[in-house]
C-alpha cells in the first residue's frame, strides 16, 4: 500500500520524461521556484532544479532516486530516521538568507515564532524524500513553503518518521515488519538534528498536526485539490482523532 502521494497524483497529474517531473503550476509556484534556485546557488543539490514556468504547468529537473510509494522501506532504520533529519537540518541552515522576491505569493502561511525562523517545507514526510537505500538526498513538493521556526518542520516530521500513529498504521500504511520503538526513533531524529530547545514532542506533534487541518480546511473551502476531496471524503475527522491518539499515548513518543 502507498501513501497519499498517490492520491495527490490522481487529483493533480503529473508526468516525468527524460529526467523532467511536469506538474500543474500555482499563483505560488515563482515564489516556490525562487526559494529553490537560491538553495542551488548556496550549492545544494538535494532540492530540484527549477526549469521555468510555462503557463499553467511548471516543469523541474528530477532527483534520481526512490519516492512516493517506493519510500517506506528505506526509512525504517535509524540509518534512514539519521539521514533524513540531517537532510532537513542542511535546508533550514541554508535557507536562513533567503529574502523572498516583493510580489512573492505563498499557499502557507507564516508562522509567527519567538524563536529562530528559517524557511519551512510545510509536508516534511518520507514519500516527499528521495532516497537511495537509507540515505535521504533530496526534499520535493515545496508548495507548502513558508516562514516559520524550525519546530514546524520538525514535529511534521517526527508525526511521520516515528511514527506518531496507532500500532496499526504503523505496520500497514507504514509497513514496518513490527511495531516500531518510536521514542528510540524520534531521539535518533532529533539527536541528528541538533540544537532545538527543549519542547515537549507529543504536544508539539499534536499542535502541528491541528494546523495542518486548519490549512487543509481552508484551501478546501477555497476549492483547491487534492484537499476538497480529502475532506468531504473525511480528512478532518480521521486527523483529528489521530492528533487525539497522539496526547493520548504521549508515554510512547517521549525521547
């Protein structure tokens, strides 16, 4: 079973051709292309390189690897957990400069913070990695991109690194072979990751998990897909029940 990249696939098509991924393109897609470039001029190639924008359609260069529905396996080791929070650290630490252009339009919004922000994915899960074996290099999909501090980024991660879900989901829509020690993995994530202050990560995670519905709620009633379909379908109930999961068992998530 596949995650929900399949789903987004379905909604939103897109097609790769000799090393170029085509997608629909949005009102955010400059601003998206933008914030890459800017990585890839600081030297970082695990971010796509940006072709152009061409009407409705935007078009990048591939990163060689497994993703989407291929992801999973390579994430189950703390190899994997280690690679993938080191690959997030590098993007936050280099986007810290990153002025984004004045007519700049972005899908998410900011995230107001009394600590450090740097420059946010917003879907920070495995299926949105590349991967080669357990190695994480690169980070796709930044349609969610925005200001934030680096907890955003984090606790999104650790709901799907961990994972911060029930036994049951983490054996079948994650596929692990059993049940995962999952406070083992969200420390190896947040070891590796480094210099965060102390918080506590099943509040964190919950909280993250809650304004994640609030923005799926809101691009829905603003007709935008995937996220219509997924909430008349019943997004809304089935994430809100999980983020209750989540305080519920916070004994399992904490490091």
């Amino acid at each position: 079973m596949a995650g929900a990249e399949d789903d987004i696939d379905a909604l939103r098509p897109i097609s790769i051709e000799d090393g170029v991924v085509t997608r629909p393109a949005s009102v955010w897609t400059p601003a998206v292309h933008a914030f890459l470039r800017y990585l890839r001029r600081r030297g970082l190639t695990c971010v796509p390189e940006p072709i152009g924008v061409d009407g409705d359609v935007e078009r990048l260069v591939v990163i060689e690897g497994d993703a989407g529905g291929d992801c999973w396996g390579h994430q189950h080791s703390e190899a994997g957990v280690r690679s993938a929070a080191r690959l997030l650290r590098t993007i936050h630490d280099a986007s810290v400069g990153w002025e984004p252009p004045p007519d700049a339009v972005f899908c998410a919004p900011d995230v107001e913070s009394e600590a450090e922000t740097v420059w946010c994915h917003g879907d920070v899960g495995p299926w949105n990695m590349v991967w080669h074996g357990d190695e994480a290099v690169g980070l796709f999909d930044w349609d969610f991109l925005h200001r934030g501090p680096r907890l955003d980024d984090v606790a999104y991660a650790l709901q799907w690194f961990a994972p911060a879900r029930s036994d049951e989901l983490a054996m079948t829509w994650h596929h692990f072979p059993a049940v995962p020690d999952r406070s083992a993995r969200i420390n190896a994530f947040l070891r590796t990751y480094g210099e965060l202050p102390l918080f506590d990560v099943a509040e964190a995670i919950a909280t993250r998990m809650e304004a994640t519905m609030a923005m799926e709620l809101a691009l829905a009633e603003a007709d935008v897909e995937p996220q219509r379909t997924w909430v008349a379908e019943g997004s809304q109930e089935s994430a809100a029940a999980e983020a209750r999961w989540v305080r519920e068992h916070f004994d399992l998530l904490t490091p």
